[in-house]
C-alpha cells in the first residue's frame, strides 16, 4: 500500500476489528478493506452502497454474470488485484472454474450467453476506450440483451473503473490464492456493505 | 437497479462538496481533470488514463510538493470517480441514441 495512512491510520475499534478477520480467517486484511475502511464517511460508505446496489441489488443478470463482469473488467485494465480477486468470486458463484478461465482468456469461444459475450466486449471496449459508440451498443442489443441488461452491466463498468484505478494508484499488495478464496466466500455471503 | 442513480449523485456530491482536507477546489480539478499544471493534476492524469502505470515517485512528487497523505488520498479517489464518471455518462448518451431512434 502506498500511503501509509491506508495501511495503518485506522481508529482503534477498526485495528481491532483487522485483528479479529485475521484471526478467525487465518488470512491477511485485503487491501480493499482497509482502503475502505479508512475514513469512511468519505469514499467507503457511498462508495459501498453503489457497488452493493449494482452487485447484489435487483438485475436480470445473475450474481455470478456480474462478478464475472468485474473479473472481465479488471482484467481489461490489467489490474492483478481485482482479476484475481472477482475471478474467485465469479468461480465460486458458477461454481465452475473453467468456464470463468475461458471467458477471461477466450471470449469468443468461451461457453457463455451471446447477451453475455456481446455484453462483455462492450464493457471491454468502455474500459479500453473510454467512451462507446451508438453501433457499440446496438450490436449488445442486437445479441440479445435488454435496455436494461445493458444499463446494469455500465453500472458495475463504472465500479470496478474506479476500484481497479484506487488498487493501482495505491498498490494493493496481492496476496495467495487462499486469501481471495476467503475473500470470495466472505462477499457472496455478506455482500459489499 | 433503481437507486443507482441516487446512490452515486450521493457518493459524487460526498467527495465534491463535503468536507475533505484537500481543498474543494482541488477536489473538483482533480474529478473533472481540469487543471493541468503542477504535481497533483499529473497524479489526476495518471490516475484517469495510466493507473497501471503510477509508481512510488509518482506518488513522492506529488507528496514533495507539500501535499499531506490524506489529501492525496481524496485527489486519487476524486480522479478515479471522475473518470469512471465520464465513461458511465458516454456509453449512457450512446445508449439513450440508440433507443431514441427506435
């Protein structure tokens, strides 16, 4: 972590609070909690009820369609963190680690829904390109998904744009796999609140 | 996904206009990237087009200059929302073109 202040400028009752994940997870505070976790009221709290609307929150797009779309975001920004974060979380929720593998590497052939795919291409070029154009969008339409589809998935494009820049711009350490799949456990049971 | 749009005017307006201890002003530039001299509004610029590419010196020049940890803080996470901003907003206007026309 970069600032020393995300590391260790926590209030006492949240230092506690670390000890207490570490010990019963008998893995590392994520970097992403304790950026989260400092000063709250600032970025943490409005920022953790956005993603918890956009991930948890009414959409026709499954739980596990959504994390997959962070995955597929993060990676687009090449941000280690994040990929490995939300691909654990998206295996987890599908239950299948293939097919997230296969999406990530190969979109065009990997096994999901032509909306899905159509969907993810779009997220990845809003990513890449910053902007979209009107045949961008009618090309999802055309695949298959909904005005509303569409409006959901720029939604969680806009969350992980933001999370995958404050994980570069302040370091997130990445740790091993065991703490993502704690991680990944921890937010399909309890979400992003 | 019907309280999207409250919940992030709310997170906007919070890191905006609320109190903060980088100014409002430099809050502001840092968001809309509309300052572009001096250490913190590169900082913005990388946080907006290169986050990949920002390292330890980026973040010690911008700290040399005078700015605190907590300030740096505020002006990274006001240019990361500021950018995702921009995108969210840009493929909207595309999706709202579109839609219109059918």
């Amino acid at each position: 972590m970069r600032l020393q202040i995300l590391d260790t400028g926590h209030g006492f009752g949240t230092k506690a609070l670390f000890s207490f994940i570490q010990l019963v997870s008998r893995q590392p505070v994520l970097d992403v909690v304790k950026l989260v976790s400092y000063r709250p009221d600032f970025y943490g709290k409005p920022m953790s009820k956005v993603t918890q609307e956009v991930m948890r929150g009414p959409s026709s797009w499954s739980v596990a369609e959504r994390e997959l779309m962070a995955a597929f975001i993060a990676k687009t920004n090449r941000c280690e963190f994040c990929t490995k974060a939300h691909s654990a979380v998206a295996q987890r929720a599908f239950g299948d680690r293939r097919s997230v593998s296969n999406a990530l590497s190969g979109l065009d052939t990997a096994n999901v829904s032509e909306p899905l795919r159509s969907t993810l291409h779009m997220l990845g070029k809003l990513t890449r390109e910053h902007t979209l154009n009107a045949n961008d969008v009618s090309a999802v339409l055309a695949a298959g998904a909904s005005r509303q589809q569409i409006e959901d998935a720029l939604a969680i494009c806009f969350v992980f744009n933001v999370i995958g820049r404050l994980a570069d711009a302040f370091e997130f350490a990445v740790p091993g796999p065991e703490a993502f799949e704690a991680g990944a456990k921890y937010i399909l049971t309890r979400g992003y609140r | 996904m019907s309280n999207i749009t409250e919940a992030r005017k709310a997170l906007v307006a919070r890191i905006l206009e609320g109190a903060g201890q980088a100014s409002r002003a430099d809050r502001q530039a840092a968001f809309h990237l509309s300052s572009t001299a001096g250490p913190p509004a590169a900082l913005a610029e990388k946080v907006a087009h290169d986050p990949a590419g920002i390292s330890d010196e980026d973040i010690a020049v911008v700290r040399a200059s005078g700015i605190s940890e907590d300030q740096v803080f505020e002006i990274v996470v006001c240019a990361a929302i500021g950018q995702a901003s921009r995108q969210y907003d840009a493929a909207l206007a595309a999706l709202e073109t579109v839609i219109g026309k059918e």
